[in-house]
C-alpha cells in the first residue's frame, strides 16, 4: 500500500457513529478531577479493542497510547483532556449525564471520543506511517493540575511535537481555528485568608474585623490595577469570591478572598502577585489581624508554534476545505497544555461545534452546553491528515 493510499484508507476509517457513541457513553457517566476510573476504563476498554499498547506510569488517572512504538526516528503527540464539571446539566439529551451535580459542560467527551476515532483510524494503517504517535489522555484539565505532573514523570521525553484540539462554539460547525503565537493567558489561582478576632456587633472596637480587612484589601487591589499597571498591558485580575461571617450580630473572625489574575507575560503576573501580597498584608496590619497567602501559576500562557500551526492549517484545510479556515484571537482563559508546550513544540487548536439550528450555542462552563456531533469526524480527521503531512517532522517532503 502506498502512502497515498493508505492516508485514503485511514480517513475511510475516521468512524463518526463510532466516535458518536463513544462520546455519548462517556458524557451519561461524567466524572471530576483525577477521579475518572470509569472513563480510563472506556479507554482502556477501546485501546484493548483497537490493538494499541498504553501505559498509566505518567502522572495520576492518566492512558498514555502508542502507535509504532518501535520508531523513534519522529514522534507526534497527540493529547485529550478527559474530566467534566461539577455542573447539574440542563440540556434534556437523550444521553444527558445520569450523575445529579456533574455534566461535561466543556467537550472533554468529545475530545476524549475524538483521540479514540483518531487512533483507531492511524492503527489501522500503522505499517504505511513512518512514525510513533503518542495518544496522551489526561485528567482534571479543568483545575489545570493534570498535565503538570504527567510532564514531571516523562511523557514528553520522547515527543517532539505535540497536538490538542478543543470543540469551539463561536466557531461554525466544522470550521478550524488556530491562533499562531499567543494563544492562551498563563492562570495564577490566589486564596487569601484574613484572620482576627470575633466580637458582639454593639461592640466593634472589642475585636479585629477580619470583613474589614478583606475590603480596605479589595479597593486596594482595585486602585493598584487602575493606577499602577500600563493600561496597555494584556491582563485579568477578578476578585470572583470574598466570604466572611455567620450571622447578623458577630464581628467576623475570618474571612477568605479567592482571586483570579491572567497574564501573557509572568513578569507582570509577579508584579501582580507582589503587590496583592503587600496590600493584604497592610489590611490585616491596619486592623491588627493576620493573612495568609496561596498562589503562584499553575499554567503558563499557551504559544502556539507558528511553523506547526502553518501546518495544522494545511492539513485541515485539505479536510474541510480553505473557506473554512479561522483566523483565531487570542484568548484570556488558561490551558494547562501550556505544560507540555515548555518541554516541546506544538499548537492548541479549534475545533467549531456551533449549530444554531441545532441550538449548540452556548459558551462552555454552562448547563445547557451543547456541541454539533457532526464536527467530530473533521476533527479526527485532521489529525490523522496532519499525521500523514509530517510523519518524517515538521518541514520535511510529505507523501502529498
């Protein structure tokens, strides 16, 4: 067979009710975190089926699959986040999550469904491709916490390239989006935590508002990011949670303030960080209470290689044709994929799930999220045509 032909084959192969049902099977059974046996056993499950070998050495809760393991001259990873949210669904599917208080609110089934069709498809063909595919699933992207520790135990050791796709509904149903350069904002997740003393609200001066302390911090913060901070700079700094008191008439002893601050750039992040340290630690002082601090970046900004997002173009374009390529913008959400991008190269891109005649529009993270299933097979599509273009690496002569 040659190459050509088995590409045609590999594609013919790309199954959309198989990567249908797969999606529909995980999405009726979500689970959170790093607490997904029953999701790694439907991977697991289909990798057996397929004929793929796979370890779970790397990280926690984590498949790692391997195609033609025994070629080492290039290696194409290709990962899938696998958890849902902790969200009661609301979108009356069929195949609607049957566990009260959890819903894949974000596409991480489709994704997962969408790594399976892509493997199944590249397996069957394995002896045409002159390359290792590396099929990364992982857990709890949704806390960015999951890639980190599969990093530190190795999983990009032998990857030289990396790919992750993610269902896009401002995008039409079967568009494809890539944002080359910056992408992604690092995240930097803060709690703080005032401290001071309990008293009758009659009598104020008897104790140390920990309330209090909390608010002079938040207009603090406020005033630093309007005043101190270069207007022109890319950042987010949301103070999204202050909780403090029980009842009406107590003085509150504690209180807590959970902020979240984005950046592209983690100098300005530190500066950030430093100066919210420093204004908590004046409104405790001011009120003679305490603080305590917890943060620093748990992903990085994502930037997205501008050769390897090239040719992720090229070959969606050969799927789904130029007019349905997307310039994309950067973003100031997070993705802990980052992780991966600072051992290797490689592109996050987008995948469009957007139907209005299907009413797939809301935004992820939403109880009534929906996604066009039609897009899957584009997707999965895609990278077994980006497999083929740059089995032998990126800018060297392809089988097209």
């Amino acid at each position: 067979m040659t190459k050509k032909q088995a590409l045609k084959t590999a594609l013919l192969n790309v199954d959309q009710e198989y990567i249908v049902k797969i999606r529909r099977e995980i999405h009726e059974y979500p689970e959170l975190q790093f607490d997904l046996p029953r999701t790694i056993g439907v991977v697991k499950r289909e990798l057996d089926s397929i004929g793929i070998e796979y370890t779970e050495k790397f990280g926690i809760s984590s498949v790692v699959g391997t195609i033609n393991s025994e070629k080492s001259n290039f290696t194409i990873g290709i990962r899938a986040d696998m958890d849902g949210l902790p969200l009661t669904e609301k979108t009356g599917l069929p195949f609607a999550s049957k566990i009260e208080g959890r819903m894949h609110a974000c596409g991480h089934d489709a994704h997962t469904a969408m790594l399976l069709g892509t493997a199944k498809a590249l397996n069957s063909v394995k002896d045409s491709i002159d390359c290792r595919i590396k099929l990364i699933f992982q857990p709890y992207e949704e806390g960015v916490q999951g890639a980190k520790p599969m990093v530190e135990d190795g999983v990009m050791d032998d990857i030289d390239i990396i790919l992750a796709l993610h269902v896009e509904n401002w995008l039409d149903s079967g568009c494809i989006g890539v944002c080359s350069g910056e992408s992604l904002a690092a995240s930097n997740p803060i709690t703080v935590r005032f401290a001071g003393e309990s008293a009758h609200a009659t009598l104020p001066h008897s104790g140390k508002d920990a309330l209090a302390m909390a608010v002079e911090a938040y207009v603090g913060i406020q005033m630093m990011l309007t005043r101190e901070i270069d207007p022109f700079k890319r950042y987010v700094c949301s103070v999204s949670a202050l909780n403090a008191g029980k009842t009406h008439n107590v003085i509150a002893e504690s209180a807590e303030m959970k902020i979240t601050v984005r950046t592209y750039e983690v100098e300005l992040n530190d500066y950030i960080e430093t100066r919210i340290k420093e204004i908590c630690q004046h409104a405790a002082q001011n009120r003679k209470g305490t603080y305590s601090y917890e943060g620093g970046i748990s992903a990085y900004p994502v930037i997205n290689d501008p050769i390897i997002s090239q040719a992720v173009l090229d070959a969606a374009a050969k799927i789904v044709g130029q007019e349905k390529i997307v310039p994309m913008k950067p973003k100031m959400s997070s993705e802990d994929f980052s992780h991966y991008l600072r051992k290797k190269p490689g592109v996050f891109f987008r995948l469009g799930t957007r139907n209005e005649s299907k009413g797939c529009v809301t935004l992820p993270h939403n109880n009534d999220f929906l996604i066009d299933e039609d897009a899957f097979e584009y997707g999965s599509k895609t990278c077994v045509q980006f497999v083929f273009d740059n089995m032998y690496g990126i800018n060297k002569p392809s089988i097209s």
